[in-house]
C-alpha cells in the first residue's frame, strides 16, 4: 500500500499504516532528575541514551520510551518490567495489534524523520503529544512483525558486538597514547642512571635531565576580551582569537597547533584591552571551565583570558612544553578538586613544575612521539570509521526490515 509518509511509501498491500494512538497508550513521566539514586533497584529513563537508577517505580510492564525535548528522534528505550521514567519523556505502552519489540524498532528506526521534516530547524526542540500520537507506525500481521523483530534482535546483536570490539580498540589505543606521553616526557626510553624527579606528578627522571618551575623556561601570558559595549571593538578584526569555542579543536590531543578561530578581534580592540598578540610557537592551555586542553599557536594570536599562555625560552621547545602539558592533565584537574569554579588559578600554573631534558633530547622525543602517535591515530581513525559504517549498516537494515523492503526470510540465504 501508498501512504503520504514518504518513509513508509509502498510497504507491502497486506500491511496496514496505523497512527500511534491506535496502537499505545502515550502519557509522561512523573519523576525528576534529581529523584536518582546511584545504587537504585529500578531502572530511572531519563533524557538521554543513558538510563540511571532510582528506589522507587512508576510503571510496571513494556513500554517504549523516548524524550520530549533535547535529543528528540534520536534516543529510545525499550523495557519490560518495573521502571521509572523522567516527567519530559513520554511512555507507549498497552499496544494493541502491534507488538512491543517490533514497535520499538519500527518507532526508533522512522520517528527522526517526522522530528527532521517540516520545520526550519535540523531538529526539533520539544516534542508535542499531537505529533506523537499522529505519527504513522506500519503494522504487518502479528506472526511477520514476531519474524521481523526476532530477526532484527540477531541481526543488530552481532553488529552492536563488532561495534563494541571496535569501541574497546578505540579506548585502548587513547590509553596506550596517553601513556606513550606520559612515558617520552618523563624519559622512560633513556638508557642512562634515573633519580627521584622531586614532581608530584612523576616519580623519577633521567638523572642529566633539569627539573624546574615552568617560569625559568617560559614567560606566562594571558588573555582577554574586548569590551562588547563597544561596537568599534569588534569592526575590521583581523587578529585570530582563541576562546572557549574553539576548544573541541584540542579534546582528542590528535591537533597539535590551534585551527580556525569561530571569532577574531580587531588591533583597535587589543589595544584598548589586556589582551595580547603572542607570537607562533606560543603554548595556549586552557584554565576556565575546559580546563588542560593545549595547543601551539601556528601564527601571531590572541586569546580570552580562559588561558595562560606560555612563550617558551631558549631552552625549552614549544612542541615538548605541549606534551608535557598533555601528560600533567590529570594533575591539572586534581587543582580544582573540591572547587566550585572550575579553573586553575594563576598561582597553581605559575608553580608548574617540569621536567627539562637538554634541546637535543627534546627534539629527539618530539619526533619520535610524533610518529608513534601518528600510528596509533590513524588505528583509531580506522577504528572510528568502521564504528561509523556498522552504525549506519544496523540504521539502514532495521529500517529495510520495518518496512518490509527487506525480506528477512531470505536474508543472507544463497541464491
């Protein structure tokens, strides 16, 4: 049969396309977030992929469950059983002439597309009941949709296991990189005599090796933003201009100089704040809010006072400072414990305290790190892609099988 739902164009003529409200029952939750308990008996849906945990619960039986704002078309929960669910997600439950299991993948495999079409935006903010119970569910006779949906749950099984082999890959190569880090900058490759480093954050260091506060080797610099109240500030930018925005650059330490800003301010705005151009090859780390994230300034920049800036000295290279910084981010972040404003104050960063080996070394750890990283990002990269590809393969074989393009019977069979 034809339906004007364009995802749900020529299912099969035995198949019927019914709205939601004729096959569930739609209400809300009760509870709010702040209701979770970590060790709850009873699962706790709340707005996102991630279900917590609470004491008590709300419904009893199989449902389907889905956010009415945030992530709207993109996260659904199906459960049997006792559970709890937030007061902004909405709950299907009591179908009738459509089974549970097949619902959920026929709702979660199509529901994006009423939530991406119609509207201005790539997405919408918040679902309204009328859109959810109107939305049209195909429903072939009850024996196909228990074939289609065991079907699906071997089928999805085995990708979601190539998923996870790949996601385990994925977080090993970052704990092997981090390591590798922390293993070059601390001189675990040096062949010669070791001795205590006298740093919180390392235990011992290659005897020649200096240690020292980061100040002997670098001068400290920060940032700052022009006032907004000042319309001439902001006319004719032409200095790049590192803020808050532009840290997703750095999150998976794979960049090693800043990119693109998202803004740039003007030489009538730096002149007429404490904001500074700081020449190529300065050390930017951030100390507000994303707080340890680092990189190397590739042209003369300027930052927002969310960083402390560091121009290295004679001797020590921009590119090793960067690293080092790298492996003292978790030591960065155990200054802020117990605080309430996230950052690292002026007087934490000023007492840095790192290990220096002579130029030639660093030269020598910098390449070889290089290269070593280098491999273990494009594994990574690899792995990422494959996890990409299987995802889209597991989107477009449920959607196939809910709308009866795919026959699952013959799946996968010869001939």
């Amino acid at each position: 049969m034809t339906t004007t739902s364009p995802w749900l164009a020529d299912v099969p003529a035995q198949w019927k396309v019914v709205p939601l409200r004729h096959l569930a029952d739609v209400e809300t939750g009760s509870a709010d977030t702040q209701d979770a308990t970590p060790d709850g008996e009873y699962p706790f849906v709340v707005r996102s992929p991630l279900v917590q945990a609470i004491n008590y619960f709300t419904h009893d039986g199989e449902a389907i469950l889905t956010p009415g704002d945030g992530d709207v078309g993109r996260v659904f929960h199906h459960l049997d059983g006792k559970f709890t669910a937030h007061q902004r997600v909405y709950v299907l439950s009591n179908f009738r002439a459509i089974t549970g299991r097949f619902a959920y993948y026929a709702f979660s495999a199509t529901f994006h597309y009423a939530t991406e079409s119609g509207t201005a935006k790539s997405t919408v903010d918040s679902l309204r009941r009328p859109m959810l119970t109107s939305f049209p569910l195909p429903v072939p006779p009850m024996e196909t949709q228990r074939v289609i949906a065991s079907f699906l749950d071997r089928e999805t099984a085995k990708i979601d296991a190539l998923i996870a082999k790949q996601d385990a890959l994925v977080a090993a190569l970052r704990d092997r990189r981090e390591s590798a880090v922390m293993a070059a900058v601390t001189g675990k490759g040096s062949t010669g005599p070791r001795r205590d480093s006298g740093i919180r954050w390392i235990a011992e260091i290659p005897e020649h090796w200096q240690v020292g506060n980061i100040r002997r080797y670098a001068t400290m610099h920060s940032g700052h933003t022009p006032s907004r109240q000042v319309p001439e500030f902001w006319e004719d930018c032409t200095i790049p201009w590192f803020t808050l925005a532009d840290v997703w650059q750095l999150r998976d330490d794979t960049q090693i100089h800043l990119g693109e800003t998202s803004e740039s301010i003007s030489e009538l705005g730096l002149r007429h704040s404490s904001a500074e151009l700081l020449p190529a090859g300065t050390v930017a780390l951030s100390r507000t809010a994303s707080v340890g994230f680092s990189g190397i300034m590739p042209v003369p920049m300027a930052t927002s006072q969310d960083f402390w800036n560091w121009v290295c000295g004679p001797e020590l290279l921009p590119e090793f400072l960067l690293r080092v910084f790298r492996a003292m981010r978790r030591e960065m972040r155990s200054l802020m414990a117990g605080s309430t404003h996230q950052t690292i104050y002026k007087t934490d960063a000023a007492s840095f305290i790192i290990p220096v080996p002579p130029l030639d070394e660093q030269r020598d750890i910098v390449e070889h790190l290089q290269q070593d990283l280098g491999r273990m990002d494009a594994l990574v990269d690899r792995a990422i892609a494959l996890v990409a590809m299987l995802r889209e393969r597991r989107a477009a074989l449920i959607t196939a099988a809910v709308t009866g393009r795919l026959d699952v019977t013959t799946y996968g069979k010869a001939g």
